[in-house]
C-alpha cells in the first residue's frame, strides 16, 4: 500500500522540483531500504517531500543539478551533527503559526507552479510571476488545442483525486494518486492524446554519484546556506511528521535524536548518488499506519518495491501524463494551504494569525528561508512580550511622586516604560521603587538608568529604592 501511494509522488515531487524522476525514485528507495530499517521512528516513511520542492527547485536554478548532490550531502551531516547532539527533540518547540505558514506557503508555491503544468504550460518560476500570468495562461490553455487537451486530462486527474473517496470499497483499496495517475495514463493512451508525457530512463544512465568535479567552482558560503537552510527544514518535517504519526498509533514511540540520525544518514546517502533530498513524509506515513502496519518492515518493503519497478519497468512511467503528475501536486500543495485552520487560529489568538499570514506573505514575496525567519522573529517577539508582566503606575503624595516599577520586563515592553517616565511631572521630588530589578532584562535597567541621570542633570531630586 505504502508503494502504491509512494510511486506517484516521487515521480510528480521529482518534477515539481526541476529534476528528472529518476531522482525522485532513488530518493524513495533509500527512504525505505535504508532509513526505513534505522532505529528512530518506527511507522514513518521516509521520501522525497512536496514541502521541499520550493527549495530544492531554488538550489538547482542557483547551483545547478549537478551540486544538488553536495547540498543533500552536506545537509545530511548536518542532520546527524544535530542528532547526535540530542537536538532532535528542540524541533518540536517551534511556534505552530510559524510551521502552518511555512507549509501554507510552500501549498501556495507549489500550487501556482503545477496549475501551470495541467495545460502543459511552462510556468514563470516565482510565486508572484505565476500568480500574475495566470489569466493569460488560463487564456491560452482554452483556446489552444494542445493546452486544451492537457488541461482536459489534468482536470480529469484532479475530479479522480477529488471524488475517489466515494467509490466502491473494492476500488478504495487502490490510493487515489495511483487511480488518478493510472486513469489518465489510460485515457491518453486509448484516446490517443498527444500531451506531455513523463521522460524516464534507466538508473544507472540519470543517476549519477556526487564526484569532485561537481562542485568545483561552487561558492561554499552559498553551497553551506542551501546546506543548512535544507537540513533545518528537512528536520522540522520529519520531527512534526513524527509527532503527529505517534498519535495515530499506540505502538512504539518515537526517539526524536535517533530519528533525526537516520534522516541524515538517508540524506547523505542521496547526497552522494546525486538524489532528491529526504523527509519523514506524513502521506505515506500514515498510509502506512492506516494499512496496519506494527514494525519497520512495511517501510522496508516499500522501498524494495520501488527498487523493483525503477529497475524492471521503467517505461511505464513514460506512459503517465506530465498533467496527471501536475494534478497530483496540486492536490498536495491544496491539502498544505487548507491545512491551516484560520478560523481557529483566530479564535485563540488573533496574534497569531497574523504571524502566520506574515510567513505566507514573506514566503512567497522573498523565499522559504527568509520567509520563515521573519515568521520565527514575529513568533519570538510575541513569545517575549506574553512573557512580561511590567507594571508602572505612579502615585502622588504632596510634593513628592512616586513611580512604582514591578513585574518582569523585556525590551519589547520599552516602549510602554518609556512612556510612563516621560509623563512624570518636572520639578518635584521623585521615588523611584524598583523591588524587583533581577526580573528586569538590561535593556530595561539601563532605560532607568539613563532617566535617572538625567534628571540628575537637572538638578531635579531623585530617590532610588531598590535598583542597583
């Protein structure tokens, strides 16, 4: 079952990225012949990932497909440095807004990219340039014959994706990216459309190992960005995908460090076979949980046959339509964005909405790294200012006034302090009572610090109580 839902998507993953499909089978074998048998987490399946296709779209248009290999190697290293460090567990602490924006944001991405492909249309690469030529694009594909065709076979392959679901018990045991990918293939072939069709070839003649001479020339700052930008991401999928796949099941739990070991291990793996890089993958993996699967053999397994199909019946593949791979994608990158549920989020904590639209909103403006860092420091100046309990009120007794500071404070609470001290009175005698200053961060002590020499300065009387 874990193969069947597996094929599809590490030929449609393999496309999405820019890279032949060849890339994208390696990857899924590994994930299973390798990764699949390693200590970690029992039930998940590793792959390549509709959530890096952004990314590892970005490092082939930057470095070129032949330093892939020495990005996803690097990244790998990376990954089991992180493990063995016992950092696996730290990935789960990451705000929730942040992650749904990153993942509504590489849905969106992926979205404008493949929509392209339904009509066998070339897309213009940014999410933005996508999204702005998609009613010439939607043009061309209606009155063109050829666009029409593909479009045709795509929308098809997306109602099969969408209405699998109600078909009869018999046919749901077959997943619904294999339906719809076989039903297209079909329709092509018997109708004799003339569409786009996946290109694939043998291992042996795509694949290539990672050999010095492709990364010569390369800049290693660049090379080590994209290196460490991929593990952290990479990580972060396969740590969620662990949480979530530990709550379908009551099996064994998850040890995060040894898990992240094995997907760095797969990654470094991929790297020097010049593959598509790893995750956990949540689609297969609970397919796998939902087939009923109890050890690793399942994931094993999966990856042996894919190993089987790559190398006996290669050219079946070259029968599927590039729309009903398009189709396939376009249905995970829907599945992405509708997974952040807005409503609820808005419900909690209007805050947090808004980081996660500022995620979206940087993710495709810039990129996934920079969107995600700008998600991360909103996540961590909410986190600090939900942390302070500052209270500045002031009390007046005849001549004297007294401004009473307590509670802890960050810098994000500067603003409100300052305010407070400026909307003292001049000229009368003033107590400041700080109790408490250990709770008060630096930033905070030296504004009181400075407001206190300065009225010094001016020959005004000011009393301390408490701050040193």
């Amino acid at each position: 079952m874990v193969f069947l839902v597996a094929l599809p998507l590490c030929a449609g993953v393999a496309v999405a990225s820019g890279v032949p499909v060849e890339h994208g089978l390696v990857t899924g074998i590994v994930g299973g012949l390798l990764v699949g048998a390693l200590p970690g987490s029992a039930l998940q399946v590793s792959g390549p990932a509709a959530g890096l296709t952004v990314l590892v779209a970005d490092i082939v248009e930057a470095h070129g497909l032949r330093a892939l290999g020495a990005v996803v190697l690097l990244a790998g290293l990376v990954q089991v440095g992180l493990g063995l460090a016992r950092l696996g567990r730290w990935f789960r602490a990451v705000s929730t807004s942040v992650v749904q924006g990153m993942l509504a944001g590489i849905g969106l991405t992926l979205l404008l990219g493949q929509v392209y492909l339904l009509a066998d249309a070339t897309s213009h690469g940014r999410p933005l340039a996508n999204a702005a030529g998609l009613p010439a694009a939607a043009l061309d594909a209606l009155t063109s014959a050829a666009g029409a065709t593909a479009l045709a076979v795509g929308v098809g392959a997306l109602l099969v994706l969408r209405l699998w679901k109600h078909a009869p018990g018999a046919l749901r045991a077959v997943p619904a990216p294999l339906a719809a990918v076989l039903l297209s293939s079909a329709a092509v072939a018997v109708l004799g459309l003339d569409v786009h069709r996946v290109q694939v070839g043998a291992l042996v003649d795509v694949v290539q190992p990672l050999l010095p001479s492709a990364v010569q020339g390369l800049s290693l700052p660049a090379v080590l960005g994209s290196a460490v930008t991929l593990a952290l991401i990479a990580s972060a999928e396969s740590m969620f995908s662990a949480a979530a796949i530990d709550r379908m099941h009551t099996g064994e739990r998850t040890h995060y460090d040894r898990e992240l070991v094995a997907q760095g291990v797969g990654n470094t793996v991929c790297g020097l076979l010049g593959a598509l890089p790893m995750t956990a993958v949540i689609v297969r993996s609970s397919a796998n949980v939902h087939a009923g699967a109890r050890t690793r053999a399942s994931a094993v397994l999966h990856g042996g046959w894919l190993l089987v199909f790559a190398v006996a019946v290669p050219a079946l593949l070259g029968a599927v339509p590039m729309a009903a791979l398009a189709a396939v994608l376009v249905q995970a990158g829907w599945k992405l964005v509708t997974g952040v549920k807005v409503r609820a989020l808005w419900a909690e904590s209007r805050s947090e909405v808004l980081i996660t639209v500022s995620t979206v909103v940087a993710v495709l403006c810039l990129n996934l790294l920079e969107g995600v860092a700008i998600g991360l420091v909103l996540a961590l100046v909410k986190a600090a200012a939900q942390a302070t309990t500052l209270r500045a009120h002031v009390r007046e007794d005849g001549e004297d006034v007294h401004l009473h500071v307590e509670g802890s404070a960050t810098f994000v609470r500067l603003p409100q302090l300052n305010d407070t001290l400026e909307s003292l009175p001049a000229g009368r005698r003033l107590h400041l009572h700080v109790p408490e200053p250990h709770r008060l961060d630096r930033a905070c002590r030296e504004a009181l610090h400075s407001f206190v020499q300065q009225r010094g300065a001016r020959g005004e009387s000011v009393l301390v109580h408490g701050l040193a």
